[in-house]
C-alpha cells in the first residue's frame, strides 16, 4: 500500500518557511525526512487509520496548509517506497497535467489530483501498490529518471542498449555488474525493478543548513557556477557564526536542464564555519563532477553536522596568511552586523538571478 510522501515545494521557501513546513508536515507524522532545499520525505503509514484517510488524502492535506499558511504550493509523490515517491512527484510536476483525483488505471499509469494547469501548479501523484502496476510505471523511464543515476552512467547504459527501466530491469544482473561493477549494478537493478529497501529516516534539519543558486538560463560556464558556490559558501558562512555554529561536513547539488540531480559530499578537515575553507570544499566537489558542457539549471550548497563552535576544535597554524583571512573575516562581520549583510561581499559575488 501506498504510505511514502515525497514533497517537493514550489517555489524554493527560504529557511524559515522551509523549518515551517517541515513542522506542518510532522503534524501528520513524526517520520519526516528534511532534504532541503525545497523538499521532503514523509512516512505516513502510521497515519492512515487515525486520519482516515489514505497517503493520497494526507498530501492532499498537506497542499492544503501549505498553501493557507505559507502560500508555497507542492508537488506530491505518493508511493510504496521512497524512489518511487520521488519519481512519482517528478512526472507530475514535469507533466503539469491535472489528473483526476482517485483515477488509478489498472495499467499502472500514476493517479492523482490536479493543482492547476502548467508545470509551475502542484499535484498529487500516485503509483499503485501492486507490482505490475509499478513495473508499466518503469517501464519507459529512462536510466537518468532513476533517483541514483547521473548522467555519466546512463550514458554507460544506453551505450550497451539499456535505455530504459523495462530492459534494465529485464538484464541479467551479471551483464550489469560487467559494465557497472558489483555494487552499483545491484543498486541500479534494484531500482529499475522499483525496488528501494531505504526507509525514510527521521533527522534533524535544524543540524543543518542549505541555500540554493537558480541560474537565469540554463548554466554552461563553469566560472559562473563558481562564482555561484561562492555567493552560497559566503552566505551559509556568515549564518554560521552569526548563530555561532560550526559544520563537519558539505555537499553540493547540481540540477541540470532535464531535472536530474548530483549530490557529492565529503567531510571537513575539521569543523568550521570559515568561509574560504567552506568555499575550496565545494569548489573541489563541483570540479570533481567534471560537468564540462552541462547544462545546469541550479547549484545548492548545504552544510551538515553543525555544532557548537566552542565545542570545536581548531588546528592552529603558523600560516600567517590564515590568521589574516580570520581576522578579515571577523571585521566583515562587524561591518554586516551594522551596515546590513550586503555591506561586505566575496569580490566574485554573483547577484541572485
């Protein structure tokens, strides 16, 4: 049965409205899972009897108040596991095309209600239960609709023929472990049969913070997307010591043209909040995706373990070109906590489009 919500909020809500939404969605259920900027998962399955209702019912609700409170409209993926969800909410809001609220055809197509006309509405999407309806729902995705698959390795794919769920899931696992490798060849396989054994897990968003670049066209200069990474980098940074936190690790999120996703992380040298130590970190993942002529649609930035700055340690140096860039910094500071926060800006500062 149906009981994941993958919700995706449109248009991006900044930090405060997004921690809002996540609260309105855990008076639904506590089993809430924050992937900020802009979305979430929720399990609702403990949910259904008290409510009444089913798991489409529930996003129908959540719409609702999301709406009435903070004017922010979504797109629901409702579904029995969370790639599915996140698939589901991705058609819909590609699609932009009401549907018929309690509409599920036997053939597997998605059921749902419609938000309106156009792609910028939300809607509610639906992906049966039952195996076969979610297997004519795969069947003509591409390898690049599977949540987990970049484009290097659908390119892979459907260099070998594989250009669809339907023929990957049809591959006998060791043809895919020959062009894949063990490991992401049962993960691939899994999803392409949407099967995702990943429950959605309960975290804490407030041990985080994120922000995100929305290109006005679509991006291919890769100076652009720097200088993007560091307007975020400079931004969560000051955040940072402005709440007097520090964070342990950083990942970066790049959506292209066709609405993918790459997310690569890593963990910190050491807790910090120092604004060019964040911003050589995300710079180093960027240019480790090796995007070359991608066209990217935006970049996001979110920082993870945050903790109490006193808390952490600091390796002191003997760089004196170090303790400069620290002492800089906290005079700019000093300078946005009187004069505003666009008093002090990175000379590479990319205007928000």
């Amino acid at each position: 049965m149906p009981h994941v919500l993958y919700v995706r909020f449109h248009p991006t809500p900044g930090e405060d409205v997004y921690q809002g939404l996540l609260t309105l969605l855990g008076e639904l259920t506590p089993v809430v899972e924050a992937l900020p900027p802009d979305a979430a998962f929720a399990d609702v399955r403990g949910a259904l009897r008290y409510f009444g209702r089913d798991a489409a019912g529930l996003a129908e609700i959540v719409r609702v108040r999301a709406l009435a409170r903070y004017g922010v409209d979504c797109t629901v993926g409702v579904a029995a596991n969370p790639l599915l969800a996140r698939m589901a909410a991705h058609e819909a809001q590609e699609s932009g095309a009401p549907a018929s609220r309690g509409g599920r055809s036997g053939g597997g197509s998605c059921g749902g209600s419609g938000g309106g006309s156009g792609q910028a509405a939300g809607s509610v999407r639906t992906v049966p239960g039952d195996p076969d309806a979610v297997a004519a729902f795969l069947a003509r995705k591409p390898p690049i609709a599977l949540p987990g698959v970049g484009p290097a390795t659908a390119r892979t794919l459907s260099a070998y023929g594989l250009d669809s769920a339907a023929r990957i899931a049809a591959a006998p696992l060791s043809t895919l472990q020959r062009i894949l490798g063990a490991t992401t060849a049962r993960r691939v396989h899994a999803w392409a049969r949407g099967i995702d054994p990943a429950p959605v897990t309960p975290n804490a968003p407030a041990r985080a913070m994120g922000a995100e670049h929305r290109f006005r066209h679509d991006e291919l200069d890769p100076v652009r997307r720097r200088r993007a990474l560091l307007t975020l980098a400079d931004g969560l940074g000051v955040r940072l010591r402005t709440s007097g936190q520090v964070a342990a690790a950083i990942s970066v999120t790049v959506r292209y043209a066709d609405r993918s996703t790459t997310t690569r992380s890593r963990t910190l040298a050491e807790p910090t909040a120092h604004t060019p130590a964040l911003t050589a970190a995300a710079y180093a993942l960027h240019d480790a995706l090796g995007l070359q002529r991608a066209r990217v649609r935006s970049v996001a930035l979110r920082v993870e373990g945050l903790m109490d700055a006193e808390l952490a340690s600091h390796q002191l140096t003997f760089d004196p070109a170090d303790e400069k860039s620290r002492r800089l910094e906290a005079a700019a500071d000093r300078a946005r906590a009187r004069f505003g926060i666009s008093a002090v800006r990175p000379a590479g500062f990319l205007d928000v489009a």
